[in-house]
C-alpha cells in the first residue's frame, strides 16, 4: 500500500540525475544516511538510466520516478526498473494508465477539485505540489476537513526549517526535498556531507 510505503520512508529526496555513475553514489550516500527512497526525475537525457542502475545496485532503495506527465513517461519509468512513480499533477488519462500499471503512483493535487479527481479514480494519497506555494500548512489543515482520509505528500518549498512542521501534520505521511541532493553538491561528490544531511532529515521523522 502507498501510503504505509511513504510513512516508512517520511522524507523522499528529489533527484536531478546528471548521469547514472553519480546518481547511484548518491543514492548509496542517502542510504548511508538512513534514506529508504529516492524520487529520480525525468527531467534530463540520463533519468531512466539513472534509475535502471539505482535499481540494479541500490536494492535497499525504493526506486521512484518522478515528473512523469503522460503515460509514456510513467510506461519508460517502469521498464527502467522504477517502483514508484510521482507526478507533479495529474489528468484523467494518467490516473487511468497508472491503476492500470504495475506500479504504486502518487498523483499531484493543489485544489480540492483534484484531490477528489483521483478519489473518482480510486486514489486517496497525493502529492501536493507545490506545496508552499499552493497554500502549505494552512492548505493541508484545510484538505483534512472534507477529505478525513486522503494522505498527503507535500513537496516544493520544503526545507530543513519547515519540513518537520509537515509532518507534523496526521494528513501528511511523508514530504519531499531537494536541500540534501543540491546540484554543488553532487556536482563535487561531497557524499559525506550528503550522508550527514541526509541522516539530520531523517532524524526525529518517524511515523506517529
């Protein structure tokens, strides 16, 4: 089930991968660092590469794919080996391919409209996006009134000073990121320090 999947994980780092060599030190740093899962964009030539490997020689981690706008995307994610997939929003064709892949998918929302869109499709955990800029904390107080049971994932804007403030939340299971994988960072393979904010994010993050 997705939703117990992301509570275990708590915080999903969110991957630019420049090439699949480097993203697999990295992922092998965040799971030094006490990371189960890392979210792998589609946003450059080498993503699906980048999770065939991480799959291959990262079998700790849960493998997801990210920004994935269309079937097509969500199709390349799960032949490369993803077990996850996260879209930034969603349409009915999407949510449609989605159930009908073998893969857990994690919807994006940022209105009641779409929330209860995906529950039509028999979703009922969402990645809001972007979350601080949609409405953040007072959003996702909001959503918990007319949808009791809908999870939540937020991502965009999250930080090390407000992260844990989301989840704090009981409609948030996990939140994403990107302030432990800065591009400097692994751009100069810093996995040291990598691993050290990648362990400070995980502390203090458990599950209520």
């Amino acid at each position: 089930m997705i939703t117990t999947t992301l509570s275990a994980c708590r915080v999903l780092p969110v991957i630019t991968a420049t090439d699949a060599k480097s993203t697999v030190e990295l992922a092998q740093a965040l799971s030094r660092g006490g990371m189960k899962a890392v979210e792998i964009t589609l946003r450059t030539p080498a993503a699906l590469d980048s999770i065939r490997a991480v799959a291959e020689q990262v079998p700790n981690m849960i493998v997801a794919a990210g920004t994935i706008t269309n079937p097509a995307e969500l199709h390349s994610a799960v032949e490369a080996g993803a077990s996850m997939a996260v879209s930034p929003g969603s349409t009915p064709r999407l949510l449609r391919a989605a159930r009908e892949a073998n893969i857990d998918f994690v919807p994006g929302v940022a209105t009641a409209s779409e929330v209860m869109q995906g529950l039509d499709e028999g979703y009922d955990c969402f990645k809001l996006f972007p979350a601080v800029a949609a409405g953040g904390l007072n959003l996702l107080k909001s959503l918990a009134g007319p949808f009791p049971d809908v999870k939540f994932c937020p991502t965009g804007g999250l930080n090390p000073s407000n992260f844990r403030d989301f989840l704090a939340l009981p409609n948030v299971v996990c939140c994403g990121g990107s302030w432990m994988v800065l591009a400097d960072l692994v751009a100069n393979c810093r996995w040291d320090e990598i691993e050290t904010l990648a362990r400070d994010a995980m502390s203090h993050t458990a599950a209520p």
